[in-house]
C-alpha cells in the first residue's frame, strides 16, 4: 500500500510516519520509483504498536525505539517479549516517586511484601519494580494505621489474580509479536484505567446504597428527596 | 495532653502542628497557662486526617481546609460526608488530563459511558468526575481498537463492585466524622495503589504459569535455565 493509505489505516498522519521512517521506528518500504515506496501488513502493525506505546504508554521516542529494537531481536520466548512490552510501561505506571531504600521502615516493609508474594505462591523476579511500589503503598498503609487493608491484602490479591488469568491469555494470543506487544501495552495501561474507574464509580453506588437511595435510575439519577440537586436533569 | 504527646502520637512534628494551628487547619487547645495549651482526642483525629488527605490525597493546605469546613457543618449523612471525601481525592486520582468536550468522538464515548452505568443499575451522580475519565478510557480503547477490552468491561465493574462493597462499609464504620473521612481517603488512594500493584505482579506470574515455567519459590524465584539471571540470588 502506498503511504496514503497507511496512513489511512493505521490512523498516523504522513508527516509523522515520515518522522518516524527517519528515526528508524519504522523500516522503509519497499522503492516502486522516485520519492514512492510500498508498505505491508508488518509496517501497519508496527505503527499500531508505536501508537500504543506513545499514545497509551506516554513514551518518549527514544523508549519506544529501545522496545521495538527487541523486537528485532532472535526469536524470544512470549513470556520474554511480553516482559520486554510490560517492563516498558510499568515504571510510568507505578509513579516516579523513589523508594527511600535506605530507610530502615522501607526496607522492612520491602521485604514484608517479598514475604507476601512467596506466600502467595507468585512467580514474580525480584527485579520487578511493581515490588519496590507494593512496599512503598505498605509502608504508607503502616503510617495511617490501616492495617486492616494490609489484612485485606489477600482479597486484593485474589481480585488482581482474577483480572490476570483473563488479561495475560489475551494478549498472548493477539498474533505476531508486535500485536502481542502492542496488546500487553494497551492491555496493562488501559485496563488499569478502567478498573479504577470503574472502582470509584462502584464506591459512589455503594454508599448510595447503604444510605438507602431508591432504586437506580443510572447515570443521571438524581439525589433523594431534599438534596439541593433533585430534579435537575442530567448534566452533559 | 501537651504539644509534644500529641506530635508524638499523631506523627506530625511540633513546628507542623503550630503550622496548622496558624492556618486553622487545627482548632486551638485549651490555654493552661502562658504559651501552654491542652489538646484532646478529637485533635489526635484531625492531625490523622489532615496527615491522610495531605500525605496520601496529596492536597493542598487550601484544599484540605475546604474539606475540613464540610466537617464544622450541620451534620450531614454519612453518604454525604463519604461524598466530600471522595471528592476530595477522586480529581488527583482521574489525572489532569481534560477531556476534549467539543470532540464529537469524546461526546459520543461519554454517552457510551452513561449508558453502560445506567446499564449496570449503578447510582451515579451525573457530575461524578469519574465518568468523564470512564469515556476517556473508551475513546482511548476504540482509538486503539481494543473492542475486547470493552467488551469485557462487565467483568471489570463486577470487580470494581467486589472491591466496593467491601471496602465501603469498612469507611463507613471508621467512627467519627473526622475518622470517616480519613478512611475513605486513605482507602480510596492506596487501596488503588495495593490493587493496581498487585495486578502487575499478577501479570508477570501468569505469563510464567503460562509459559510452564517450574513452581514458585517466590519472589526471588529465578528465570529457568538458559536465562542470564540463572541461578543468581534475590537482589534485595
């Protein structure tokens, strides 16, 4: 296909497919005569997979070339190249604070969640950032006494294994290694962004419920009798 | 009790104490004498939900004495005061981004979004800030063509509603006005961060269950033979 239609398809203007021929993101098409080239399905789904990692992951060119240069590597394990894909969107999502790892409550907090992993019976390496991050939530669970949410740690465990066994099996079936790249990106990013949401609108719905609201009218339904809001149609 | 018991209990030191007292973030004591005051037990509660909503809410001295007024009103009900304190965290946790309004595309998605609450019986408020991020999630998700994900968006608000229901009530039963709203902070912030956690490193053992690797040794539990980190031990 010629680069109108790439573009087309794969929703990135030609000034930035140009860019990112430049910056060798993308490999260049095949020449058919002056200034025209030919593109195929792989240059497609490697602009998705650029898309996923930019757009959704939120990284910098330089990152994004680092991971698709692993792609280009001798044939890895899917296990391996979905850590290469999970390990570029992690560190954006478990936030830029730094662990105090010289800190003697982080250091014990870190490993009351290396404790809580192992117990769990998770095979996780212990150069995962998301451990770092689970020791830096417990040690702030400690400083504001809410050990009842440690406590509850197993439910939340429970309930982020559940999500797991349905998101990982997806992503490893999406095709060629730049689909399942591009699919662990999008997959972790917005899934993450949508159980949260989701989460806060649950608690809303909770607590209407628990102070005995009427039964729901969706998003739109009002606040009960003598609430400043009542009758007001939904704002859109 | 002194000053200094209740820096000492509250984890917040005597210049930051004073601070508050200043700003009228922390009612005065009872003056005993020149430059000596008495502090109680509701003190100790408001430096612990001051500690929460600045800490771990990440609020501003003005935002968190906007939300501390809500406290000195008429009492209100508990779903109310709950509201207030989740309003008070929910904009940080959403991000900064804006939604495009305008965009007819990001219009439809918000419908898209009021539909599927409504559709799940949930009691919503229309200005809940939470809806506007939910039809960013789907615009982002359509825009990436992960239909999947929203077709699969019943299981993440059965999960999100899980989560809820045990996690409301708790807030709920805190005590205390003060006390309620520092549950409800303190949970809704990290109990995201314990669950979008707890996700990640659900991932990276699924996708090594999936991939056969031998069973767990926990964290520290190394890649199988013919990996670089073979054999080496746990870096803690």
């Amino acid at each position: 296909m010629r680069i109108a239609e790439l573009s087309r398809r794969s929703g990135t203007s030609i000034p930035t497919i140009k860019y990112y021929l430049r910056e060798g993101l993308l490999p260049p098409g095949t020449s058919t005569g002056r200034n025209q080239a030919e593109y195929d399905e792989r240059h497609l789904g490697r602009l998705r997979l650029i898309r996923a990692l930019r757009e959704v992951g939120g990284l910098s060119v330089a990152a994004t070339r680092q991971v698709l240069a692993t792609l280009d590597e001798p044939v890895r394990s899917t296990h391996e190249l979905m850590g290469h894909a999970h390990q570029a969107v992690i560190r954006p999502l478990t936030g830029s604070r730094s662990s105090d790892t010289d800190d003697p409550a982080w250091r014990s907090a870190r490993q009351e969640a290396g404790r809580w992993i192992t117990s769990l019976g998770w095979r996780v390496h212990p150069d995962n950032p998301a451990l770092d991050r689970l020791a830096d939530v417990l040690l702030a669970l400690h400083r504001v006494e809410r050990t009842d949410l440690i406590a509850g740690l197993p439910q939340y465990a429970a309930t982020a294994l559940t999500l797991a066994e349905q998101e990982v099996p997806t992503a490893r079936d999406a095709g060629d290694p730049a689909a399942v790249m591009a699919a662990v990106v999008t997959g972790t990013v917005l899934g993450e962004a949508l159980l949260t949401t989701l989460r806060l609108l649950a608690h809303e719905h909770v607590s209407a419920t628990l102070a005995g609201y009427t039964p729901a009218q969706g998003p739109g339904c009002e606040p009960p009798a003598g609430d400043p809001g009542e009758g007001t149609p939904p704002r859109r």
